[in-house]
C-alpha cells in the first residue's frame, strides 16, 4: 500500500494521471484510500461515463474524506490538464461557469484524485445545454421510512411511467432513496421538463396517497417525496455508479426492475459494484438507445392544471417564477386575516439549531430534547426535519421540530438556537449584488 506523502501516476487509456498522496484514508470506518477510489472508477468507467460523461459536472469535493469538509465546486480549476474538457454554463442567477465535461476514465480519475467522489452530472449534454435529455425522478423517503415502502413508490411510477409511454432506468441513490432516470429528445426546456415531473410526482400521489407525496415543504410531508425540483435548472444529482459519502462506501447502483424489488441499497459497494460489473456489465447500457418523448405527460400536466393544480414551488434560490404559488412554507402563512396582523402557523415548528457540521446540530436537538423529555417523548420520527443547506460553497444544517403530535400544554416555547451558525459570517457581497438565500441540498 502506498504511503500517504507518496504519489503515483497512472497511465489511464494513453494518459499520465498522478494521484497524489495515494493513501490517503477517506472512508475510516472501512478503510478505503483515495487509490482506491480512483481505482473503482477506473474499473466502472464505462458505466459511470454513460452516467455522468459528455454533460457539465459540479465538483464535490472531499479533500479530507467523508468525514472532513466538503465543498461545491462549480468552476473547473484553472490548472488542469489540456485534455480536461470545460464547457460554459449560464445559471438562473445571471452568471457563468466553466464545469468540467468528462469524455474518458482518465478524466474520472483525475477529477477522483480531487477528492470528488461523487459525479454530479447536469441533465444535459454539453452540446444541448438548454434541453436536457434526461427526466429524473428522485425517491426521497422522510424519516422513519423503511426500504419496502420506498420499492412500493417506485412500482407506481414504473407503472405511471408505462402508462404515458416512458422507459424509467431505475438505481439505488447510494443513500436511502431510489432514481429512476429516463432518457428523453433533447427538445423540451427546463421548465418543461420539471412540469413533466411535477405532473408525474403528483399523479403518483394520487394513485398511492398514504405512500408518496409531492409536497415541497418538509412540515407537509410524509411517506416517500417525489422531488420534481431535481429537474429545474442548476440542479444535480448523483449519477449511476457514484460514491457515496457513507461509512461502508456504498455506491449509486443501476439496477434492473427486478433487481431493485430484491436488493438493498448496503449490497452496493466501491468493494463489491467492480466485479458485480465485470460480471454483469452496466444494467443500464442500453439507456441511449431508446429516446421517449414527453407529450403525454405534458397533456397530464395541463389535465391536472385545467383541475385546478397549477405551478408548486421552487427551490428557494430560483427567481419568482410565473404562476407559481407563494413561496411561504405553510408554518409561516397567514391564515386569513388575524387581531395584529399576526401570522398563525399551520404547523407549530421550532427551530433548535443551525450547524457546519450535522453532528454538531444534532449535539443541539438532544440537548433540546434533554431540557424538555416530555415533549421529546411524543415527537415520532417524521416530526424531526433535519436540513442540508448549501451556503457559499458548502452546506451546513438546520435542525427543526413539528410539535403537532405533542399536547398543546407539553409544547415548549422557541428558545436561542444552539448552535447559532451563521453561513454568512465574514463574507461581504460584491457591490450591488443582493444576498441568494441558501437551499436545500438533497
């Protein structure tokens, strides 16, 4: 094994890639160096490629392993090798970015050799940067959430996607969740696309209720959220073969459908997805091969418009857009008019803590629960919303509690966050420049 201070340089298809410090520990529960890393891409290439290569990729960078910080680098570094290929992306704020296009493994080892290891592909190519070719329909269970019931939703939108003449490519996400990915002609615009998943997101509500929802806002959800807003514009997941940030090193893993009715999401691993791959080869290989069009999930939006189910909202950060609903998350609307002009929470949320690091936020709640064991003791575990938010570069957390299932005499007041992060802190906008709220990361 090489040594941490040591580098090594590989020679990927034709191409010196130097990997340096090579030993370097990033998964310590399971000991998994950064070679290692750079390896299993290696040994996916061409899996991941189809995943993430010819489209823009945000950087996620951990330089110090899944344990240390990581940040959001869209901005491809200036020193870089020639054969690196950029391309320029225009985001909803106005401004532009040179994110990195991989074309072979070498480029996958050299952006792995960063740190990044996870691929956050956009859904476009670098040709078509206006239309995306792919529809994505991420399966993000709430807490408490137990696996069976996340394989249930994505059944329905199997069935869904049938049903309006689609072809979903389903994979785990290497966390707790499940993508289904469909490839689609690159003609339709972002705002098309994500009203094509908006519509999907709720019909699948409709045919399976007490299992799935589309509400955006935390405090309103239950069950398995279909998150539509995967597909506006700027947003990234990660794609098929990507290393997750998890203590065993699991991986996002494609799939077949029946596959993923069997599997578990811990059978997918950088130790065990090289010979799974070698031996069955990329479960999604033939995902190009079959472009689908969204006509007719677009006549079930307008179908569901003409009902009275009009735009829902947009990540935070996002312009106001046209028909959209008001952007107020329903703890913090007005339920008409009140004495005092008084806002009345449809939900009673406390916010306990905002945190760098999650587990610092979490030291918060249970001391929070510590100070009020009563009231802890009726929180079940959807009632707990625990938030990534992206600040400047990276994210930190924030930490709430729904007390609607705790009587109203147990409910203790909002007290001073602890911790009291501020992402903010030190940092000075450019002239004229207005501060972009942080969002939500998936």
């Amino acid at each position: 094994m090489a040594s941490q201070g040591e580098r090594v340089v590989l020679d990927v298809g034709g191409r010196e890639v130097a990997v340096s410090n090579p030993g370097k520990v990033y998964f310590p529960e399971a000991g998994i160096t950064k070679l290692e890393v750079v390896r299993y891409y290696l040994a996916v290439a061409e899996g991941a490629l189809r995943g993430a290569g010819g489209r823009p990729n945000v950087l996620v960078r951990y330089a110090n392993g899944i344990h240390g910080e990581f940040f959001y680098q869209k901005r491809a570094p200036e020193k870089r090798p020639d054969w690196v290929e950029v391309v320029a992306l225009r985001f909803p704020s106005g401004r532009t970015a040179e994110e990195v296009v991989p074309r072979d493994a070498a480029a996958l080892a050299w952006m792995a050799n960063l740190g990044c290891l996870e691929l956050h592909p956009h859904p476009v190519r670098a040709e078509h940067l206006e239309h995306p070719d792919e529809l994505r329909v991420d399966l993000d269970p709430m807490p408490g959430i137990e696996w069976t019931q996340i394989v249930a939703v994505a059944s329905i939108v199997q069935q869904v996607l049938a049903d309006v003449g689609l072809v979903g490519w389903p994979k785990t996400s290497g966390s707790r969740g499940i993508h289904v990915n469909v490839r689609i002609h690159p003609r339709w615009s972002f705002t098309q696309v994500r009203r094509a998943a908006l519509a999907l997101a709720r019909e699948v509500e409709r045919r399976a209720p007490d299992l799935a929802t589309s509400k955006w806002w935390k405090e309103e959800r239950h069950g398995v959220f279909l998150d539509y807003n995967q597909n506006a514009k700027d947003r990234t997941v990660a794609s098929a073969y990507s290393v997750r940030p998890k203590p065993d090193g699991r991986v996002s893993a494609p799939v077949t459908w029946d596959e993923l009715f069997l599997c578990r999401p811990e059978d997918f691993t950088l130790r065990t997805m090289p010979a799974r791959f070698a031996a069955v080869g990329d479960r999604h290989a033939d995902i190009d091969e079959s472009p689908c069009a969204l006509d007719a999930l677009l006549e079930l939006s307008a179908r569901q418009e003409a009902e009275g189910l009009g735009d829902a909202p947009w990540p935070p950060h996002y312009a106001k857009q046209a028909g959209e609903p008001p952007r107020v998350q329903p703890s913090r609307r007005k339920d008409g008019p009140k004495p005092g002009g008084r806002r009345v929470s449809t939900k009673p949320l406390l916010e306990i803590a905002r945190a760098a690091k999650k587990e610092d936020a979490l030291l918060g709640l249970e001391r929070w629960k510590a100070r009020h064991p009563e009231a802890a003791g009726h929180l079940e575990a959807a009632d707990v919303l625990v938030d990534s938010m992206r600040g400047r570069s990276s994210t930190w957390t924030r930490v709430r509690v729904n007390l609607e299932h705790v009587p109203e005499g147990l409910r203790p007041e909002q007290e001073a966050l602890d911790p009291d992060y501020d992402p903010w802190a030190g940092f000075k906008l450019p002239p004229g420049e207005r501060p972009r709220r942080a969002r939500r990361e998936e």
